[in-house]
C-alpha cells in the first residue's frame, strides 16, 4: 500500500464534491446504525442528490469502498484515535473513514483536500471539537501512513488486510485453505463490472451494441447472449433502465434462468419473486408467451415488481402476495418449471453489496438454512409430474446450498438432481450432477449455488 503524500499529491488531479463526500457520509452513517441497506439507500440518495457524474462515481466509491476496506480502515484509525471508534458518533465516525480511505486508497485525491473536506464535514456535523478531532487524526495518518498491518495468524491478517469478519474468514480456512481464502477475499473486495441483461423483448444481442453506443455506452460480451456489461456514464445506464431496454443483474444471476430453461407456452412459478430480475429474465425468454406466477411475501416489494414488470412491457407476469411455503397448496402440481431464488444471506454478492458481511452473523446461516429447507419442502407440491425445479441462494455457504438440496431429496423421493450444462467459461463450477457452485475468485461471478431437479413422472 504506497502512502499518500503532498508532493504526489500535488500532481494528482483535483477531487471533486464537498456535496458527494457529504451524501456518503449520511449514508454510511445510517447503514452504520443499521438503518438502512447501503446499495437501496445510496441508490435513492444519488437519485435525489442530483450530483453529476463525477461526483456520483465518487459518493459511490466513498460509499462502496468504505463498506469494502472498513476492518482496515478501522484498524489504522484505532492506531491514530486516542478513544475506541465505536464511542465516536456514527456521522463523525462516517467522516473519519471516508478521509482515511481516500488517504490510504485514493491517491489521485489530493492529501489536504480530503483533510480539509473532511474537518468542513465533521464541523457541520457536529462541533468544533469533532472537527478538531478529525483534523488531528487525519494529518496524522496523512503523515505517517497506514499502519503495520497484523502478520499472524491467519484468520486475524486476512480478516484485517482484507476487511472480513474474522469469524467468516475462520469459516472459509476450514474449508478452502489459506490461498483460496485469500482470493475469494481480494475478489470479494474488487470492483464488480456493471453487467446488464438485455431486454430481449425490446432489443437483440445482435443490434445492442450500435444502439447502446449511441445511448453512450460501449457494451462487453458475457458467455451468455443476453448478457453484457456496460461501460459508460451512470445517467445513460440509469436512462436504460428506467426506460426498460437493460436490468443490472450480475451474470451468475442471469445463469439460474438459464438453468432453469422457462419455453413459450408454459406455466412457470417464481417463489421467491422480488425484486423481481430472474421473473422479467423469464419472461424475456419466453417471449412473454404463457404463465408466470410471481409470488412472494412482501407486499411493497411485490407492488415495485410489477411496476418494473409493467415498465418492461410484459404481459405475462402475474404477481400473487404469497408465502413460499404456500405454493404447493395453492398451485398443487400446476408448474412446468419452478425457481426457487430463496432468502439467504447474500455472501456471495459481497462484491456489489459488501455491507451485508458486517450485517451477518453466524447464526444467520442456520437459521437461513431452516427457513429454505421449509420453503423448498412447501413448495415442492406445485411441481407437476416430469417437471422441473432450480433452487438458487446466493451464498457461498454450503448449509444453505449443497446441504439443503441433500436434505430434501433425502426426504423427497419424487425428485431427482438433473444435470446441466453451463458455458464454457464456466463449466467448472459444476452442472453435470445437478448442482454448480459459481464462486468471484474462480468464476468472476457473485457467488451462486445452483441446483435443478426434475419430479419423476409417477
């Protein structure tokens, strides 16, 4: 990690946004109080922020990599304070991390402008004695650089070099090694690619990437046709969405539909539907042709689902306000095909959502675990006989994946693991005995497990 210092610094070009340093502040504070979830919350304050798109990347990035690096952050600034963080005030404590990343991970951000934007922050965010206390601190650290990072053991210099959870980094050691671990760490922590799927109702693979360009975003192809990521501006992208031609869905996302394989003219079950990205993927593939039930237990959530559903211009899409358990005693034996993308703890989207591994604790995986095998179990019975089921989680967990899976079909005779075949590129995360684990540092995907089933006809 090479140190800020004033006469780089000099060089570098000029930071921008007393305003977006602000709107990350606010959000962090409030994620940091658990307010909040940061992707929502940053997503809803850049839209009413009105920042341009410097300054958003740059609220974005605060946000993001602040979320990222915050044990290592944390670690330099209790080597700089002279009290614990945890008793600095969660918008004071916001300002400090914001400065000491741009110190220590910025370094085209000039030194004295992140010193001195930060002190303005802390100022009018609380008194002249935080910002006293902020300006100290980050000089110090300006001066004298990150510090010495922890060596042994293991678990505690992964977990603060690479900002995870000590407890998670333990979980990983026992069951992938100190190499593995420290990949699937540094990928956890990189930048995800902003990868879209295609509207394949309102736009081909074919001609998307003239007419994105002329929206001013240059388009990247993924193993999968519809797939794509977008460079350019974050207002084009946005403008793309809103008017329905692309949704933001990491490609590991995009792969459970695949694997689901929904045809024109069948009935198909989402169990677990909002916000609804894998249920608008089905009906892309399709054609909006035939039945498809979205569900699922919260109700506002739904409502935005089919306002995305009816912004996408599709037709087929029918949402129901229904618990997953449910579906089998509501659509006994109904569905050709059902996806269960089931709640979970979301560690393996660490990447585009790295709050969530401050968020989890350990207890949340079994009691997750608990609640999936009850979702599968109840809805199984919509299944109609030679039909197909996928189960998804995005985790890296294997209680809440590969476990679950064995445990139903322990108890469920009537279905059996089918393979699939994933794309080239991928192909090494599994698929042929049913099941795949898609993992960032392997694949350069979000985590994903995967598993499709098929009930025997009799």
């Amino acid at each position: 990690m090479k140190t800020v210092r004033r006469a780089a610094a000099k060089a570098a070009r000029p930071a921008s946004g007393g305003n977006a340093r602000e709107a990350a502040v606010l959000v962090l504070a409030r994620v940091d109080r658990g307010e909040a979830f940061a992707n929502l919350l940053l997503t809803s304050t850049l839209a009413r922020a009105r920042l341009s798109d410097i300054d958003a990347a740059l609220a974005t990035e605060l946000v993001l990599g602040v979320l990222r690096h915050r044990a290592r952050l944390d670690w330099t600034l209790a080597g700089a304070l002279r009290r614990r963080l945890d008793d600095v005030p969660p918008r004071i404590r916001a300002v400090l991390r914001t400065g000491v990343h741009q110190l220590l991970f910025l370094p085209r951000i000039p030194a004295h402008a992140a010193v001195d934007e930060a002190v303005t922050l802390a100022r009018a965010h609380g008194h002249a004695g935080t910002a006293k206390l902020t300006n100290a601190v980050l000089r110090r650290v300006a001066a004298e650089g990150e510090r010495a990072l922890p060596q042994d053991p293991p678990a505690e210099r992964l977990a603060v070099e690479h900002s995870h959870p000590r407890w998670l980094v333990e979980r990983w050691l026992a069951r992938l090694g100190v190499e593995e671990t420290e990949a699937l760490c540094r990928a956890n922590n990189t930048h995800a690619p902003a990868t879209a799927r295609l509207n394949t109702l309102k736009i081909t693979p074919e001609e998307a990437p003239q007419r994105l360009q002329d929206a001013g975003i240059r388009v990247v192809r993924t193993p999968l046709p519809e797939g794509v990521i977008l460079e350019g501006s974050f207002s084009a992208r946005r403008a793309l969405v809103d008017e329905g031609t692309v949704t933001m869905q990491d490609l590991g996302a995009m792969l459970v539909t695949d694997v689901l394989d929904p045809q024109p003219g069948e009935t198909v079950i989402d169990g677990a539907a909002a916000p609804g990205g894998k249920t608008t993927h089905i009906a892309e593939r399709m054609r909006d042709r035939g039945r498809i039930i979205a569900c699922d237990v919260h109700q506002g959530k739904l409502e935005r689902l089919s306002a995305r559903v009816a912004a996408m211009g599709i037709s087929s899409v029918e949402a129901h306000h229904l618990d997953a358990r449910e579906l089998g005693a509501a659509f006994s034996r109904q569905a050709d095909r059902l996806l269960l993308d089931a709640p979970c703890t979301g560690l393996g989207v660490l990447r585009r959502r790295p709050d969530i591994k401050w968020r989890v604790r350990p207890d949340d995986i079994r009691t997750l675990a608990a609640l999936q095998a009850a979702i599968l179990s109840g809805a199984a019975e919509a299944v109609r006989p030679g039909g197909v089921l996928v189960y998804s989680v995005c985790s890296t967990e294997e209680e809440e994946g590969q476990n679950v899976v064995e445990a139903f079909l322990r108890d469920h005779r009537g279905f059996v693991p089918e393979g699939f075949a994933l794309p080239d590129d991928l192909a090494s995360a599994g698929g042929a005995s049913g099941t795949a684990m898609l993992l960032p540092h392997r694949h350069g995907t979000d985590g994903f497990f995967i598993a499709r089933l098929r009930r025997r006809r009799s």
